[in-house]
C-alpha cells in the first residue's frame, strides 16, 4: 500500500518536473529564433548588411532521491530540477549590393592566436625530434 502511495507520487513529480522542463524549452525555442541568428537586414544606398550570429542553447531536468536538502525537497526525500541556458556568437554578416552576394565573417583573434601558438609548439617539436635522429 505504502509503496504504491510512494509510486504514485512519484508519477505525480515526474510529470511536473516533465511539465516544468517543457515550459523551459517552449521559452527557450520562443527567444533563440531565427531572429537570434539572422539580425535585422540594415540598407545604406544599394548596400544591404544582414548580421549572422550562431545560437546554442542546452537544458536538462533531472530527479534525486535521499539528499538532506529539506528546504527543496518533498515528504518522500524527492527532488526535481530544471534548467537551461544560451549563447550567441556573432558570426560575421551577408553583404548584398547589386551585383553581389557574400558573407563576410568575423575573426576570432583569440582563437587565431592559439591555434599559431599551437602549430609553432608542435612544429618545434617536431623538428627537435627530426634534429636528434
């Protein structure tokens, strides 16, 4: 009896962290739209510029048992949680005028910068390796 009360409660829990965690990617799916990736096309003369960014976004829900927080758990020692998040980076832009179309990107100096420094590290290791042979 006592362990299909406790079933039952836990359906009920799961379905709300489920409910919880539906709200989340529904608010997530509204606010990271293609709005989020193509900006708001901006014309000076025959030049039209349309900003691209990358959007990434993640969320979870989860459910544990037996954890001494009283203050977020239920009778039964369950706890749920939910959470989620994003990001976006400009990519670069689509540059139109009347006779051509091109993206232009955005350089990302500091990953630049570590991909030389690492091609300069293993480019010395190499030759050292190739001056003890």
């Amino acid at each position: 009896m006592e362990a299909d009360v406790r079933q039952k409660t836990d359906k009920e829990q799961f379905k709300n962290a489920e409910e919880r965690a539906s709200k989340l990617i529904d608010h997530l799916l509204d606010r990271m739209g293609s709005n989020a990736v193509f900006g708001e096309p901006q014309t000076r003369g025959d030049i039209t510029v349309i900003p691209v960014a990358e959007v990434r976004t993640g969320f979870g829900f989860g459910k544990g048992s037996k954890l001494p927080a009283k203050d977020v758990s239920d009778e039964n020692g369950q706890q749920f949680g939910t959470g989620g998040g994003g990001s976006v980076i400009p990519l670069g832009y689509i540059h139109i005028s009347s006779d051509t179309v091109r993206f232009k990107p955005f350089y990302n100096l500091t990953k630049l910068t570590m991909a030389g420094m690492f091609l300069t590290t293993w480019m010395v290791l190499k030759i050292g390796k190739w001056l003890k042979k």
